[in-house]
C-alpha cells in the first residue's frame, strides 16, 4: 500500500476524470492520498471532493493558504481561519502553507505571506494537525518559524533548498517528500544521503507535469511506485520494505488508525 502525501485532487486540470485518477491510484496500489488545498475555493471544492469519494477512496484533506494565496489574495486568510476551526475534525492537515521568495512580488509581500503562515502554524498547533510546507528558496525562513513556536509535526513537501538547511530540517524530525523529480534530478537524488528513510514520504503533486519516464504528463497517484522503486535503489533497501516504512510514517505523523 503505496502513499501519496501531497496531490491537489481540486485542480481542474482533474475535472474531467477525477475518479479514474482515483481508481488507477487504487490499481496500482496507490491508497492513501492527502489532497492539499491552496485558497478558500480550493478548500470547499476539496471538501466537496471528500464527500463524493470518501467512502470509495482513502482520500485525506489537508486545508490550508499556500504562499501565492497570501500575496496575491490576502482576504482569504480570515475566511480561511474560520473554514480550518470549523472542519479541523475533517482534516488530517494544514496545508498547502508556507514562504515562498520566488515569485516575483514575493519580497514585496513579504509580510503577508509571514502573516498568513503564522496563522496556519498556530492553527496547527491549536488542532493537532501537521502542516503540509511548501519553501521553495525559503526552506531557511520557514525554520526560523517552525523553531519559533516549537513546531513538532511538519512535512516538507518537495523540498528544493540546499542541503545543509535540510540537514537541520531533518535533525528536528521533520518529514520531507519526494516526488517523481526523483527519477531524474541528480541534485534532488543528493538528498536521500541526509535524509533517513523514517522520515521519507512519496507525493505526485499533481497536476505538476514532469520530465523524464512521465514525459511531461501530469503527475498522478499512478506514479508513485516510480518513485518507490527509486528510493530502494537510492538508499539500497527493498521496494518491500521501503513501502512499510513510508506508510508507517504516514500513519506515525498524520496518526491514522487504519488496517
Ligand atoms: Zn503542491
């Protein structure tokens, strides 16, 4: 049982065939799928989503504002406090949230997005809930907070930064994902000699289209044992046991009971 720990299921790049995505997920073994969302209208499409398939799919949703949210429409925040403290028992997450210094208002903005991320860590602390961290050219800034409210539970999902801020990342237990960029970034495979395989998770991040095998398709569920298979390579242990220890670690961190 394969896991896909960061996916944006509310994309309209899904619309079409939402549920064929889910049911190849489930073919090919693919069975726990965190959906994340990005703004108040991600959020309730998500939660839409939640109720369609739930009872089919082991689909988990993670409500958050992502950092482009916080610059570019700020007045989500307060509607997004109020969705997470009204569905925090639905949810297993908080996310997608974070910093981002790519974008070109980034700097400019800056505030916001420290603004709205603060908000969502302290959600996270107030409900139990791990937060699902996207820190593109911001992995340091994102630290800084995360050890400024004592955050135990975070998951660096896609972490692009450089190595010797994921070292820190990992030696205060955080998790940190790979995606199908696995297959053939040198720089990303680089990782995998700091970061120990309990504290590995797999995500499409889909739609996100890639390079190499999937040549430029949308990243899906279907995908993840691409990666599975190149992580037991990478770090010289079997598929077998790979695939226990990332589910254990799903199960540890978002503290699922399941079979
Ligand atoms: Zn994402």
């Amino acid at each position: 049982m394969y896991v896909d720990a960061h996916i944006h299921l509310y994309d309209e790049e899904f619309d079409e065939d939402r549920e064929e995505v889910l049911q190849n997920a489930l073919n090919n073994d693919v069975e726990l799928i965190l959906s994340v969302s990005e703004d108040y209208e991600s959020s309730i499409k998500n939660l839409d989503i939640l109720r369609i398939y739930r009872p089919r799919y082991k689909i988990y949703l993670g409500l958050g504002i992502h950092p482009y949210t916080a610059i570019y429409n700020p007045g989500d925040l307060t509607k997004m406090v109020e969705l997470i403290s009204q569905y925090h028992d639905t949810i297993i997450s908080i996310g997608e949230v974070g910093l981002d210094r790519k974008y070109s208002d980034a700097d400019k903005y800056w505030d916001r997005q420290v603004e709205a991320f603060e908000k969502m860590i302290q959600l996270s602390i107030e409900y139990f809930k791990p937060l699902n961290i996207h820190s593109r050219r911001a992995a340091k800034d994102v630290l800084t907070l995360l050890r400024k409210y004592d955050v135990r539970l975070a998951y660096f999902h896609w972490y692009t930064d450089d190595i010797e801020t994921l070292k820190e990342i990992v030696d205060e237990g955080y998790y940190v994902g790979f995606t199908p960029a696995l297959l053939t970034s040198k720089r990303i495979q680089k990782y995998t000699d700091v970061v120990p395989l309990t504290q590995v998770f797999t995500e499409s991040d889909g739609p996100v289209r890639y390079y190499g095998p999937l040549n430029k398709s949308r990243g899906e569920p279907k995908h993840i044992p691409l990666i599975i298979n190149k992580i037991a390579e990478l770090y010289e242990e079997d598929v077998e046991e790979v695939t226990i220890v990332i589910r254990e670690n799903f199960k540890r961190l978002f503290r699922l009971q399941y079979g």
